[in-house]
C-alpha cells in the first residue's frame, strides 16, 4: 500500500467528515432554501457532492490506469446538473448523510488502492493535463 496514497484517502475521509458534519448541523429551515450565488438549494447542492466522490473517484481511476477519459467542457455538466436537481429537490438530510458515506467510503477504497505510480500518472480531464493525484487533493 502507496503511504501517498493512505494520506489522501485519510485527507479525503477527513473533508468528507466534515461535509457530513455541515449536513447534519444544517438548520431545517435552511436545508431546501436557495443557497446564495446558485439556482439550487441547499439540499441538493449536499447531494450533489456525493455525484462528485463517484465521478471523481471514477476519473481517478481512469487516469491512474491509463484510459481515456471522456472528451467533457464544463459546459457539458450544465443539463445534468438541472437534471439532477429536478430529480433530487426533495432529498432529505438522512438520505445525503447515508450516500455521503457509502460514496466516500467508496472513493476512499479506490484512492487506497493506488500505487505511487499510479499517483503520479496524467491525463486530460476537462481540457488539462493532470495527474491522478491532483483529482484527489
């Protein structure tokens, strides 16, 4: 096991942690409102960020072993995040507090499994070159 690779993965259940923590202490009264400088709420701005452990899990992956990754923009994330905030307006504190730990524990797995090497592989992810590291931190 890459002690790299250990230390991210403890760095990422760390923020994680927090996230949930933020969640849970997240007013009621808050937790479906409009979150300022964005069209979503709350909520699901929470849950959005469990899409993101699956995603970025799922490019660290891709780089760490070579593939390519799909050709994407930032423009290209605009549909589906209207899309996922139709589908996930009503989410609950409980639901994103169970899939922030299944998808962190689930990231977590996959960024403990990496080699140094792996670590420090690159590839283009949205118009850039970057290392597999550099999606963890």
């Amino acid at each position: 096991m890459s002690e790299q690779a250990l230390a991210l993965a403890q760095r990422f259940e760390q923020a994680n942690g927090e996230a949930i923590g933020v969640v849970e202490g997240c007013a009621e009264h808050r937790w479906r409102a409009l979150h300022a400088g964005e069209n979503r709420s709350v909520n699901v701005l929470a849950h959005h960020i469990t899409l993101g452990h699956q995603l970025i899990a799922e490019w660290v992956q891709g780089i760490a072993t070579g593939q390519a990754l799909p050709a994407m923009t930032m423009d290209s994330f605009t549909e589906p995040n209207a899309q996922h905030a139709r589908q996930y307006a009503n989410v609950t504190k409980p639901e994103v507090i169970a899939a922030l730990r299944q998808q962190g524990a689930s990231a977590a797995s996959v960024v403990r499994g990496l080699t140094d090497e792996q670590l420090d592989r690159a590839g283009e992810l949205l118009g850039s070159q970057r290392r597999t590291r550099d999606g963890i931190q």
